[in-house]
C-alpha cells in the first residue's frame, strides 16, 4: 500500500476569492521524456497518495489519459470531482477559440468543470510541439494588450457559464500585467510562471501578492532532467548548489525537496512533476512537516542568479532581437 498523507494536513493557500487550495500540485509535462501513459499512472498514484491539486494543460498531449485515471477514481470511490483542483491552459493556437478548447480539455479530463483556466502564454505566437528553440513561426506577433483582452474576455464568459470556477494568467510580465488588469471585469486568482532557488521573480512575486493574485511557481527544482534542446550553457543546476545540499543534508533530504519547502515556506505554490511514486510521495509530504529555518529560508534567498530557463525562443516575431525582449526587461512592453 502507498504511503498516504491526509489532504487535511497539507498547507493551503487562499484565493481572493475566499477558496482555499493545496499548497502543492503535481505537474503533468512529462516533455519527450514519458509517454502519456506514464504520465497519467503517476497521477492516479498521486491521487491515491493525497494528492489534490493538477496542473494539466490541452498542448502536453496527455489529459485523455489523465481523465482516463481521474474517472477511475470517481468510479473507485478514491474521490469526488469535487475534491480535486484541476488546472488546464488554452494553448497559443486557440486563442480565438477558447470555448472549445476548455470543452475539449473538460471532455479528456472527464471533470464537468475546470476549477482554474489559465491562458498558458500571453500571445497568440505557435509552434509545434518538440521544435527546434531555433526555428521561428513567420505569424508570430508581439503582445498587443487588445489582443489578450480579446482572448481573456472569452475566458470571463467561460466563468459565466460555469464551465470554469477562476482564470489564471501564465508567463506575464509587469508591464503586460499593468496593460491589461485594468481592462478585466473578473480578476485572476493565479499566475503560473517560473521560480526556483535560482531564479526567483521577487518584484514580478511581490507585484502578483499585492494585486491578490496567487503565484504558483512552475518548474520549482530547477526542471534537471529537462530536453537538452531547453538548456543553456550558462544555466545553472538549482540541486547542485552547495548551499542547497548542505541543507538537505541537515534536514536528510533529497535538494529537490528543500527547493519545494522553500518555495511553500515563500508563499508560492509549487507544482513539481515526478513519475516516480518516492519523489512525488517526498514531494507532497515535505509541505507538512520540518520546515526550513529562517536561517535557511535567507540563504536560498541569496541563491537568486536570474537564471530563466524557459526562454520561450520559439514565441519569437519577426524583427525580435532575442528572447530577452520576450519578458519585457526594461520596464516596458517590447514589440
Ligand atoms: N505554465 C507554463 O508555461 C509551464 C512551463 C513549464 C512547466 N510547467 C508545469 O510545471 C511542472 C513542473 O515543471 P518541470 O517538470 O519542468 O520541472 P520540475 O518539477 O522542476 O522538475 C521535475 C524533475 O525533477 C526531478 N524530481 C522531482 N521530484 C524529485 C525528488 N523528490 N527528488 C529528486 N528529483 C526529483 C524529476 O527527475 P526524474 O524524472 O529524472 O526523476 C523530475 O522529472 C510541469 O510538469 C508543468 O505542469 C508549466
């Protein structure tokens, strides 16, 4: 029998909306790295393991599966519907279809409802699944705030129709968010982006809380065995720092995991992904007991080296000098 942690006892973070959630999710991107099938396994693992919270999204390829396990959970009695936080994106390609892309991933996932949609990436700029980083699609666009408001607005008359309970935006940046909040009738209660030890977002963090928008950090060990066509020779291993194996090894704990208290301890929601049942068992359970230390907690502070590794070279546009000008570093919106 799997070891299982009690929900109850798993921090949760609460929502403007006054809803409260898991403080850990298991991610769902298994890459070329795993099969759908994979994937899915390890999601009805987790669930059976106290899991609650899934970050899905239409364009990883795999929520039929995962639907597949949700539903044979409902049927085993395992869970409710309602006790799950199921999490999906509309990827870049159905910006104007929104509808029917959130019906198709309620469909797979076999789930009545989403309980958070988020627009996976501010524009409409495709690619295929697996490309080159190097090769550029000639449609893509810079961020035009009408653009995204068009696409958010659909997501607004999805929660008006109660196909989704809240709108998570993804991969935004200060100045995008300062375009477009003021256009929205409904607020997002999320916003999915990158942090790790290495790469920590604080004034993009601190905006986010102030405007009661939950952070909810993606890739939070630093994603170590991600395509070698996703890593840069300047990229720098989170769990491979001294300073964060030094701490794992006081707790007697894998680095992986000191990366994911602190992200708790910080106050964003991690959403590690893992296929295998150990790590996403550590992963779940370190949220409920050995906290870090305030001393620890100011040394992984220390460890910020503005290290992005989603670089989102793909979503380039013609004219677009390199991915820098894709996260707005100057303080304005780059087009
Ligand atoms: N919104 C977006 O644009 C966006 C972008 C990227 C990711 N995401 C989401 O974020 C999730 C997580 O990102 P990610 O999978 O790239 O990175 P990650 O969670 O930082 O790293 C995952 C890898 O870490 C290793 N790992 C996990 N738990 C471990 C443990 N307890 N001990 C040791 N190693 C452990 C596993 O390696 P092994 O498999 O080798 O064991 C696993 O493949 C994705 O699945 C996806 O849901 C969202």
């Amino acid at each position: 029998m799997s070891q299982f942690i009690d929900p109850k006892i798993v921090p949760k973070a609460k929502l403007y909306t006054g809803e409260e959630i898991p403080f850990v999710g298991m991610g769902t991107f298994g890459s070329d790295r795993f099969t759908p099938e994979q994937v899915s396994a390890a999601v009805g693992g987790a669930i059976r393991c106290g899991y609650r919270m899934f970050d899905c999204a239409a364009c990883y390829g795999n929520e039929a599966q995962i639907g597949d396990v949700f539903q044979a959970a409902f049927d085993e009695g395992v869970v409710e519907r309602k006790d799950l936080y199921i999490m999906t994106k509309v990827w870049n390609d159905m910006h104007d279809r929104v509808e029917e892309s959130c019906r198709k991933s309620i469909a797979d996932l076999r789930s009545d409802y989403i309980d958070l949609f988020f627009i996976h990436w501010p524009f409409p700029n495709y690619h295929a699944p697996g490309c080159d980083v190097d090769s550029r699609n000639p449609d893509s666009k810079p961020f035009s705030p009408e653009r995204f408001i068009n696409t958010y607005r659909q997501c607004e008359a999805l929660v008006e129709k109660g196909l989704i309970k809240s709108i998570g935006i993804s991969n935004m940046t200060i100045p995008k968010l300062e375009a477009v909040l003021p256009m929205m009738k409904i607020m997002p209660v999320a916003c999915e982006m990158e942090i790790h030890p290495c790469f920590q977002q604080q004034e993009l963090f601190d905006y986010l809380v102030a405007h009661k928008i939950q952070p909810i950090g993606f890739m939070p060990i630093g994603s170590p065995t991600r395509p070698e066509r996703d890593m840069a020779p300047e990229d720098v291993a989170d769990i491979q720092l001294p300073q964060m194996k030094a701490i794992a090894e006081a707790h007697g704990i894998h680095p992986a995991v000191v990366a994911l208290k602190w992200a708790v301890q910080r106050g964003q929601i991690p959403i590690p992904f893992s296929v295998h049942e150990m790590e996403y068992v550590s992963n779940l359970k370190c949220t409920t007991e050995d906290p870090l230390t305030e001393e620890e907690m100011a040394i992984i502070a220390t460890l910020e080296k503005n290290n992005r590794l989603v670089k989102g070279q793909v979503f380039l546009w013609e004219g677009a000098k390199d991915w820098h000008d894709l996260w707005d570093e100057e303080g304005f919106i780059v087009q």
